[in-house]
C-alpha cells in the first residue's frame, strides 16, 4: 500500500498498530503509519520503506521517506547507510502477519538481554537454548 502523506499525519510511536516483521535478517516491527520520529525510544531506530510506483515491491530503507513511502519500520540495531539510501530486495523483508505494540517489541528485546546477563548455572541452560535465542519470538 503506497502512502502519501504529510509530516503532520506522523503518529506517536507507542499508539501505531505493528506487525513482527525481519528486515535484512534483524527482527522488526512494521506499520503503514509515519511514525514521528521523536516518539522512537532511545536504542531504537525509525526507518521508512520505499516503493516508488506502488507496486507493493519495496526498493529501499531511508531515514525519512516523503514520496513513495509504503511503510515504517522500527529496529533495535541501526542501519549503516540509511542516511543515503539502502537498497533491498523483497526477499530481504519478511512481515509475519502478527501484531504486535512497541511496548511488547521493547519487552521482548529487553527480557532477552537481561537472561544473556545473568549467570547461569551450566552450559545447557536454557539461555543457550533457541527460545532466548530469537527461535520462539515470532
């Protein structure tokens, strides 16, 4: 879905409603909505997708998309190049098609980061485990 929109339609980032998603094989979450920018958490990064003739075939990750922006995307590792333009495939943005609130997106990151802290007790430990690993996130 192409979107036209103007700065003044940008959403507060926690009201958007997001799907689980993976963009260049980190896991994301992804909106129609221009999401305003100072709304993002620090530790997260805002990017906008690009397709230009509206074709649903996305072509490029930008910081700020105005013309041919099909959606935004919000990560929790930024991404080299996004100043100038990086440019995608369709194979490399999978949307998993369940919603999900950047509160849960945050929550989940940070439970993940807390158990790769904490001491365990051996090496089976379930913090080896593809669960806490990203294997069970979506």
């Amino acid at each position: 879905m192409r979107c036209e929109v103007s700065i003044l339609d940008a959403v507060d980032a926690y009201a958007a409603d997001y799907q689980l998603c993976e963009i260049m094989g980190q896991k994301a979450i992804y909106t129609e909505s221009l999401i305003d920018r100072h709304s993002v958490p620090d530790g997260y990064y805002a990017y906008d997708i690009r397709d230009p003739i509206g074709d649903g075939e996305i072509c490029e990750i930008r910081n700020f998309i105005r013309h041919g922006r099909d959606g935004t995307f919000i990560i929790c590792k930024p991404i080299d190049g996004a100043d100038c333009g990086v440019v995608i495939t369709e194979e490399e943005m999978t949307l998993f098609g369940k919603t999900t609130t950047l509160n849960d997106y945050i929550n989940s990151w940070r439970t993940i980061e807390d158990m790769l802290l904490e001491p365990y007790e051996n090496e089976t430990s379930c913090l080896v485990s593809n669960k806490f690993c990203g294997g069970d996130y979506y």
